[in-house]
C-alpha cells in the first residue's frame, strides 16, 4: 500500500471518509484494492510523522524510513529518494534533479498549484518555499508518466501540504520541533497548531531557520554559505455540508541574507506567498469527487553582492514572478474494474528580472538590462486517465494531455533588446502540447508484478530559455540567451518496472530510457561575445537533434525478525548529447546501504553511501571528474509518550569520516559539509 | 525618434498635398530647424538662420530663411561658405547642400561640419551670396559635451590629409538596433573640404566599463556624398563607445571612436 490513491488520502485526511454513504466507500476500498497504485506517480512519500488523527498506517517503505530519519529539510529529505538528487550552489535551496535533469524539464507544483522561482541564477528552486513539517506528501514522478502534472519531459514534483485535521477527540492539537546541525551551527525551529471545531478545522504553523557558514571536510569555513528564514501557514478548512469542503492554504515564505558560496552574487531577500482555495464535493453532475481549486502565488527576489570581498562589478539584480491559475479535476468514471479520470487546468504568469550594473568608474553611466522582458504566459490543459483491470494478472492504463500555450513578452525595452538578435518576443508564440502514455502491468503472483511504461511527451522551453537576455552560467562560465522561436522539446520515454515483496523482502527496480528530439541546450556561439566579465562566451539555447538518458534505480528492504531491518538502494543514469558526447551534470553511479537496528524501543541506524568516479564529463560545459566517495553516518532515534505528549528524539553524526567531498552536478568547487552533530526533539500534544 | 521623423515626413507630405493650391513648395526642413540661431538686416536684406538646435563642433543641418524689405521671399541662386577667421589665416570647413543651392520660397537648406569651436582662436561666419551681394553672418559655435565629430591623421597614408568623421546617427540611442550613419569628409585645402566617398569602415561597439562589445553589427557603408549608414546594436543601457577603423583600399588609415551615454 505504498501508494494511495491521492483524493482518498486527502479524504482520510480531512477526516470525511465515514461521511460518504457505505456502498460508495466500499467501492473505493475494493477499487483501492485492486489497483494499488496510481502508476504514474513513481515514489509518494508519506511524511505526516506527528499525524494527529488515528488513520496512521505503517507502510514499511523505503520512502517511509527516510522520512522518519532525514527528514530535517527538504533538500535532505528528497536526496535520498531513488532517482531524485538534490544540485546545490550553498547550503540552501537545492534544485532538485529527476534522473539527472533539472527543473528546465520537470513540472513543479505545490497541491497541483504551478509556481515560478524568481532567480534567473535558479536560486530559489519552488522546493525552497516548502518545509517538511508542512508536507503530507511529495509525488515524484518521472519522465512523461505523468501527463496529469502538466507538461514536462522529465517528470514532475508536486507538493501535498497537511491540511487541518477533524478531530472530535481532539479539538486541539499541537507539536513543536527543535533541531541543531553543529557543521552551521544551525537551530531550526517549528511550531505547528491544529484546531478543529464543528465545521472549522484550522492548521498554524511556524519555521524559522538559521544557520551560519558550514565547515566543509577539509575543516575549511565554506563563506558565504550562511542563510536564515521563515515560513509560515495557515490553513482552513470548512465543512460547507457534510461531504463538502472548502479549503484555504496560505503559504509565505521569507528568507534573507542568504549565501551561496558557488555563485557570484548572494540573496539580499527572497519571498513568495502562495494562496489556494479548493472546494471538494462528491459529485457534480456526471463528475464524481471532483476538486475545483483556484490559486495565486508570487515570489520576489532581490540579489546582492555588497557582502563579497571582491565584486569587480556592483550589480542590482531584483526579479518577481506572480502566478495564477485554477483546475477542475474528478472522475468520469470509476467502477470496480475500470475508471476514467480527468483534469482541466489553466494557468498564467509573469516574469520579471533586471539587473542593473554599477561602474567602477563613476564617469561611466549606469548600466541597465532586462534578464527576464515581462515575459507572459498561458496554458490551458486537459488531461484524461483510463485504467482497466482486464483479469486477474493484467491491467493496463493509458492516458493523455493536451495543452495549448501562449508566451510573448509585453516589455518595449525587451523587445528593443531582442532586435539586437533580429528576434520578436511581442509577437505570440502558441504552441500545442501533446503527452500520450500507456502502462501494462502484470501480476502473475500477489508477490511480483512487472510493468511495462510507454509514454511520449513535449514541454515548451522554460523563460529563459526563450526570453532569457545575457544569464551568466557559473557551472560552465558562460553567458546564455534565449531564443524566442525554439521549437518544443519531445521525449519518448520507455520504462519497466519490477517489484517482488514478500512479508521480508521487497526488492523494487526500475528500468528507464528516454529518447529526447530536439533537446533543448546552451550551444556555443563563437562570434558572439561574453556580457559578464570574466565569462568565457556566449552560450544560446537551440534544439539539438537528440539527447538520450537511460538508467535506473533498484532498491530493498530486508526485514528481519527482530524488528529491524536492512535498506539498499542503487541509482545510475547515463546521458548523451546530440554528438554522443556526455551530458553535463549527471549524476555517478550511486550506492546506499543502512541498517535499522531496534533496540528496546530506540533505533540505531549506521549508513553507508558510496558514489562512483564520474569520468564521463561534458567538455562543452567545461566540466571536470569528480571523485568517487565514500560517506558514513549514524543515527539514533527514540519515540515515547509520556501522558498524552509524544516525544521524538533524532540525533547522530554525518559525515563521521569528515570526507571532503563533492556532488558531481554541485555548481562551483565547493565541498560539501564536514562531519556535521545533529539533534531534533518533536514534541506532541 | 523614427516615429518623430516619420511624423515630419507625413506633415511635410500633407503640406505638399495641401498646398497645391497655392503653388508654394514647403521645405520640410524649415519644420525641424526651427530654432532660430541669428538674424540680421542688411543690404535690404532680413536673413535669419534656423537649425534644430545651437550650433556645436560637428555635423550641423540648418535652413537660411531670405526676405527683402517688403517681407517677400527671395529667389533665385545662393551659395554659402563657411568660414573661421583666426586672425593669422582663414579656413573653410565641410558644407553640403542635400536639396540644391536654389532658394526656394526663400529658403535653402545646408549642413555644415563644423570643425572647431568659436572662441579665442577665431570666429565663425557665414558668406553668404545672394544675387550680387555678398553677406557676412556671424555665428557662435560651441563645444558640446559629448562630441560627435572626430578626425584622424593617417601615418599609413600621406602623413597629412586629414579626415573628419561625424556622427549623425543614432541621435538619440536606445537599447537595441539602432541606424548608424557617420559623414566623412578631408581637408584638401584651407577651403577645399570634399566628401569622402571611398573608404570602408569597420565598426565596433564596445563597452568600456564592462570590456564587451555587441552581436551583429552591420558596418556602415557608402551611400551618398560622404555619407554611411549601418547598423548599432547595444545590449544594455550606459556608456558605450562607437569604434570606426577607416580603410582605404586595404589599407587601414587608423581608428577613432564616438562614446555615447544613455
Ligand atoms: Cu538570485
Ligand atoms: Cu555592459
């Protein structure tokens, strides 16, 4: 039962299931039954560790046990996921990779709402606006599996946030959670509220983080790696009739002086609010449990340099992104044996970015330019899921999306801008988007199943891809420009997945290739020359004819009778430009292994991660080998209640070895942290 | 700036449309030159002389407006000759009349290069013939900030003919593509100043605070009467200089540079 079908989930959470009349639920719990899973949601990581109500299921998965024990930030959390790793430029905000490919490919959503960082430097990944003990869960998909997401070539990451929880026998609820990373000499601390009464449940929560700069392996202070921030929730839920709600979630999030050692220049402030309002009801005419939600979010960012020793140039470079969008999704259909599955959705943005550059000779003027010209854009999509269980050990399901896109720029200055290309970015570009997807899965015994995973997909090119004026690159050290007129990026994604779980082992694989057509990267222009001092050249986005990836990810659980268990999991891509050279930024062949031991109630848990040599690097992106490492860590946690309190303790060491080491795809030459002490106490009321 | 020459172009047509009637022609440039620099009487003459805005080193384009005493326009055949008078000797400098030297409607349009300012040095006027008279216009020409005007001396050529490049475009420079034209024109003589039409010039924006230039430039070339038009670009705001390197069959005269704030 590793993953649940997301509106059930979210009915369980609101508290409403015993609401719905008797023959409905049991058509769900046997529906449920029998399709296990939605399949195009490749890991959903449950993470309500201090869920209040009763419903708390054991599921015993690999996602399970990391949520439990790295689950002190985000960026921890998701690098351990199988096939996902966390790039980073500092100790904050990492993006996020899909197999190797960053967020240029895959669609980022917080509960089905898109949102837009506002850093052209991509230094504020949507991820950063998140904090775990907001999250129910992440749904990370890959490749073009999820055509319900929106349209992306490589996948999607979408974020589920608890909701408000009724609960008659406890009106009120409440945890805290106190942590401390010695390597930053960090104190993160959150606070989390849940009232419900009657017909109104409402959830509060609070995060602050600090966090000083982190001492790399070498023992060296990593500079300008320090960060501090806020976030902060509220959320609403409304019981309109019994089996009707309507939901409000707000989201703030606000960091400020926040360092990123790879990069040239630092965060001054970074913020984002997000509004949602969905409303859930059983049926609206032919549709059965359908979710309307309409949603805002914006994101201001504003970069600096005045804290930098040696700025050769001081620049402004403040952006700002708002989004807006809505989406109507239900079922048409859903029987014991088969259901169709919909979704409408409708979004626009705005996109924002300058930078204004000050000479050091002040009989010079002031230099001025737009990164990101007003860009401007909509989507409109409609998705359709059907699945059918045709016997016993044969299902199969298969799926769609179209989206239709418009983007333009509404900025004169942009346009003049773009002359100097002899491009437009007034003029409309539309685009139809097409995802087609088909999975069989086969069930010869209740302990294996196999799946095959055929699916074809399109994204239009990201703001900077197609708008994007003279953005400095510190990976490759150069400057890259858009091109209005890129065609879309198309990939045919090929996938089998096997699972075999007995009561003691479970052992899960996943084998993927993806076939990309005219993959969009930064090509070298050599008669064009750098804006940013110091910078190589001039890198433009065009579509090259192919890229083609193939890896993939296997991992186990032992269990043994006493209660403690075994996790390995492995994880490899391999990629490949359009002259069979590499592509850059791909991850080594990664390893981790640990073991959970229980001991009277405590668990002590040593952890092993081995990551190969990277050898095969992108000379086009002036990339180097990295080195293989080794890391081991140690981790303790003990769980007990004393009255009605729950109390968690997680403590350990990371990095015991104190290895200098770095991620291949990490921006700059920083290393990652050193032997870092930890400690987390949650507690519950 | 495209928008406001445009907007010339369609009133002066309109003019033309409109004024048939009257069997007048409207110079267009009396609508642009319409600050009025000098005005004189003399020889039962009144002369005035309009230009866009004061006179400065460089390219200059002005309208000389004739009446006699009854306030009528004059007609017929003029000529103008600038000239500075630095006591120990006199020196002409470039002029061009792009419509002809006719006084129409009692007026005739001109641009003169100006290659240096009034001042202690000398004096300016201009010599204007109308008819059989002869007609001396004092005029101030000053030092702009920003000068658009260079010359350069070729130690690759005679070591002594001396070339004067003016910048005439972009007069008011934007982010983006922007017309380039420059004038080009050598002293032959203190009152010999032709237009030349031979040369190739290649063009380098460059940003000196930042050491970058920009793409896609088209090098300015010859067109008319000393002129060349080609093509800017700028990809930010700020001070930019306008690099020419002039060349001469192969043979590279030298370079100078035009720096243009915005
Ligand atoms: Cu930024
Ligand atoms: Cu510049």
């Amino acid at each position: 039962m590793r993953r649940i079908k997301t509106l059930l989930t979210l009915i369980y959470i609101y508290g409403v299931l015993p609401l719905f009349a008797q023959e409905d639920l049991l058509a769900y719990e046997s529906w449920l039954d029998s399709m296990k899973r939605e399949n195009y949601i490749a890991w959903e990581v449950m993470l309500d560790d201090l869920e209040i109500t009763d419903n708390e299921k054991k599921n015993g998965s690999i996602a399970d046990h990391y949520r439990k024990y790295n689950g002190r930030d985000i960026d921890q959390l998701l690098h351990c996921l199988p096939g996902v790793g966390m790039m980073r430029r500092g100790n904050f905000a990492g993006e996020p990779l899909l197999r190797g490919l960053n967020s240029d490919r895959y669609v980022v959503s917080v509960e089905g709402m898109r949102m837009f960082g506002a850093c052209t430097d991509k230094m504020d990944p949507v991820a950063s606006y998140i904090e775990p003990i907001n999250l129910k869960s992440i749904d990370v998909s890959f490749g073009t599996q999820n055509n319900m997401a929106g349209a992306g070539t490589a996948g999607g990451l979408n974020f589920n946030l608890r909701k408000p929880v009724f609960n008659t026998e406890r009106p009120y609820a409440a945890s805290a959670d106190l942590i401390y990373n010695s390597v930053s000499n960090g104190f993160d601390q959150s606070v989390d509220v849940n009232v419900s009464k009657n017909k109104l449940a409402f959830r509060l929560s609070g995060v602050h983080r600090k966090a000083q700069n982190y001492l790399d392996g070498n023992g060296n202070e990593v500079r300008y790696s320090q960060f501090e921030k806020f976030n902060y929730i509220a959320s609403l839920v409304y019981r309109v009739k019994e089996d009707q709600l309507l939901s409000f979630d707000f989201i703030g999030d606000d960091a400020r002086d926040v360092g990123y050692p790879a990069l040239p220049m630092d965060v001054a402030y970074a913020k984002a609010k997000m509004f949602g309002l969905s409303y859930l009801l059983p049926r609206i005419g032919y549709i059965k449990n359908p979710e309307i939600k309409l949603y805002h979010n914006f994101v201001n960012h504003a970069m600096d340099d005045t804290n930098r020793d040696s700025v050769v140039m001081h620049m402004d470079m403040p952006g700002r992104t708002h989004t807006s969008g809505g989406f109507l999704k239900g079922d048409l259909f859903s029987g014991s044996k088969s259901q169709l599955a919909f979704k409408i959705d409708y979004f626009n943005t705005f996109a924002r970015a300058e930078m204004t550059m000050f000479p050091n000779d002040s009989d010079q003027a002031e230099m001025f330019m737009l990164t990101w010209p007003n860009v401007r854009r909509q989507a409109a999509g409609l998705s359709m899921n059907f699945d059918q269980k045709m016997n016993d050990n044969w299902m199969f399901t298969t799926g769609l999306r179209w989206e239709n896109t418009v983007s333009f720029i509404s900025s004169d200055f942009g346009e003049q801008q773009l002359s100097v290309f002899d491009k437009t970015g007034k003029s409309k570009r539309r685009n139809w988007l097409q995802n087609y997807h088909i999975n069989f899965i086969w069930t010869p015994a209740t302990s294996f199943e196999s799946t095959l995973m055929l699916a074809y997909g399109e994204r239009i090119p990201t703001i900077s891809e197609q708008f994007g004026y003279y953005l400095y690159n510190v990976a490759d050290n150069h400057d890259y420009v858009g091109d209005p007129d890129l065609k879309t990026e198309k990939n045919f994604h090929l996938e089998v997945r096997n699972e075999y779980k007995t009561s003691k082992l479970t052992i899960s694989s996943a084998l993927f290739a993806y076939l990309f057509r005219d993959y969009i990267l930064g090509i070298y222009q050599p008669e064009y020359e750098a804006m940013t001092l110091g910078a190589e050249g001039v890198k433009m986005y065009e579509n090259t004819k192919r890229a083609t990836l193939f890896g993939g990810e296997v991992s186990s659980r032992y269990d043994l009778n006493s209660g403690s268990y075994f996790l390995m999991s492995l994880k490899y891509v391999y990629g490949r430009d359009f002259e069979s050279d590499p592509l850059p930024q791909i991850p080594p062949l990664k390893v981790n292994l640990l073991y959970n031991l229980g001991i009277h109630g405590a668990y002590l848990t040593p952890e092993v991660e081995w990551s190969a040599d990277q050898n095969r690097v992108s000379q086009k992106f002036n990339e180097r080998k990295t080195n293989s490492y080794w890391l081991f860590n140690l981790r303790v946690n003990k769980e007990f209640f004393q009255n009605k309190t729950r109390f968690e303790i997680n403590g350990g060491v990371e990095n015991i070895f104190n290895v200098a080491y770095r991620e291949h795809y990490d921006y700059g030459n920083i290393l990652r942290p050193g032997r870092n002490f930890f400690v987390q106490i949650k507690v519950g009321i | 700036m495209k928008s406001f020459k445009n907007y010339i172009a369609l009133l002066g047509l309109s003019m033309v449309i409109f004024s048939c009637d009257h069997e007048e022609n409207i110079v267009p440039e009396q609508e642009i030159n319409s600050l009025q620099i000098v005005a004189i009487d003399e020889e039962g003459l009144n002369i005035s002389l309009l230009a866009q805005k004061p006179l400065e080193v460089g390219f200059n384009e002005m309208t000389l407006s004739i009446k006699n005493e009854n306030d009528n326009p004059i007609s017929g055949q003029g000529d103008i000759v600038p000239m500075m008078d630095m006591s120990t000797m006199k020196h002409s400098c470039p002029i061009e009349f792009p419509a002809g030297m006719e006084l129409i409607n009692g007026h005739i349009s001109f641009n003169t290069v100006f290659v240096m300012p009034s001042g202690d040095m000398g004096s300016w006027s201009l010599n204007i013939s109308v008819g059989d008279k002869i007609i001396e216009l004092p005029i101030e020409v000053a030092q702009p900030d920003q000068s658009r005007m260079a010359s350069l001396v070729s130690s690759s050529e005679d070591n002594e003919t001396k070339y004067f490049i003016c910048l005439l475009d972009p007069l008011k420079p934007e982010v983006g593509q922007n017309d380039l034209q420059v004038a080009i024109f050598k002293k032959q003589s203190m009152m010999e100043w032709p237009a030349v039409e031979n040369l190739e010039i290649k063009l380098t924006p460059w940003m000196p605070s930042m050491d970058h230039g920009s793409p896609n430039n088209i090098n300015p070339a010859h067109v008319k009467d000393g002129h060349y038009m080609g093509k800017v670009n700028f990809t930010m705001t700020g001070t930019w200089q306008i690099n020419l390197m002039l060349k001469k069959k192969e043979i590279e005269l030298g370079e100078t540079y035009f720096e243009i704030n915005f």
